[in-house]
C-alpha cells in the first residue's frame, strides 16, 4: 500500500505538488512517502464535483488521500467560502471508504498564490534578474501590486504578464523549480500551511 495518492486539478498543481513531496520532504517535515499526483483534465470544477468520486476507487491501494484545487474556477467560488467548501467535501469523505484519512485543499484564490514572495528565486525562474526589487518595482508600476503588499491580488493574472513580460512561455515546470527552490519560510499563504500541517500529521518524520 502506497502513502499518498492526489487529485489535483491540473499540470501546473502536479508539478508543484510532486517536486515538493519528491525533493522537499525535510524542510515539509515529513518522512520519505510513496505517492502518486493524478491529474484531472477537466480542472478545478470538475475536482470539485467529482473528485471525491474519483479517489474512492484508490481508497484500498493508498493511506491517505488529498484532494487539491483552485478556488477560483471550481464552480462554487460565488456560492461558498474556500473553507466551506473543503468541509463540504471532507464530509463527504468521512462517508465514504476513505472516512478521516483524505482531506481537501482548496488554494485560494489559485496556485500562484504559492508563488509570490520575496525570494529572488520567484524573479530569476519567472524570467527576470535574480533580484526581487526589479520584478516588484514593475509589478507596482502595472497596477498588479500595491505598495507594501507581498502578493498580488490576482495571482495567477500577474504571473502570465511577468512571464509575458520577460519573454518566458508558461511552462508546469515552472511550478516543479518553484517548488524545489523557493524557501517555505517566505510562503505566507494558508492554503500552503494547511498543506503542510496535514502532511506533519499524517507522516510526521521518523527521529
């Protein structure tokens, strides 16, 4: 029996995902696992709709399961809060094979949100210098950042035009070097704790 099995709404979640339980289990905190990242090619709406649905399957073959999707995009944003909606499905979970053994994330408003911090690793791997001062400053100039904020209120929007900007094609590897070399200390989102704290929980590392 495997660790872990994902859903995750697309290749750019996957890459993240699977580099940081491939290549970051330290700093997570967490020991080695064995995992599998499977994708959804409908995305968000449909991870949100049927992706309980679709772990069930994988309930004897794996320990634990999460469920990962954006907020924006999954159908329900106008409707319900992110947390809303994780508890929604985490009770649909605990009716089904799986009970407390799987969990939801719902990165909200969008993966991006991971992205954006001080690091100068966010403006080098984005296409920029390896100075965040540049990539902020140009930020600020298009109105995609205010002055003292750390992320940008449109995440996913900023990014494309950063990489639009520098010449740098969207790419899901993007997210797998983010992910491998981006400090967590400068990640200040929740939906990014979350994620950690329930892999501290569920495979907390053997001293």
């Amino acid at each position: 029996m495997k660790d872990l099995v994902v859903r995750a709404a697309d290749k750019d979640l996957k890459f993240a995902v699977a580099t940081l339980l491939e290549k970051r289990t330290e700093a997570l905190g967490i020991r080695r696992i064995t995992c599998d990242v499977l994708i959804d090619d409908r995305h968000d709406a449909s991870c949100c709709r049927e992706g309980v649905r679709f772990l069930n399957v994988f309930a004897k073959q794996y320990r634990h399961a999460l469920l990962m999707f954006d907020y924006e995009g999954c159908g329900k944003e106008h409707l319900s809060s992110a947390s809303d909606i994780e508890n929604e499905i985490h009770n649909q979970f605990l009716g089904v094979p799986w009970g407390s053994r799987a969990k939801a994330i719902v990165l909200q408003p969008e993966l991006e949100n991971w992205v954006w911090s001080d690091s100068p690793h966010v403006s080098r791997i984005v296409g920029w210098d390896d100075t965040q001062s540049s990539l902020t400053a140009w930020l600020i100039q298009e109105g995609r950042l205010a002055q003292g904020q750390t992320k940008p209120p449109r995440p996913k929007e900023a990014f494309d035009a950063a990489l639009h900007a520098a010449g740098q094609p969207h790419s899901a590897s993007l997210f797998g070097r983010l992910a491998e070399n981006v400090s967590f200390r400068r990640c200040t989102d929740p939906s990014f704790d979350k994620f950690c704290q329930i892999l501290r929980d569920w495979f907390p590392r053997e001293d």
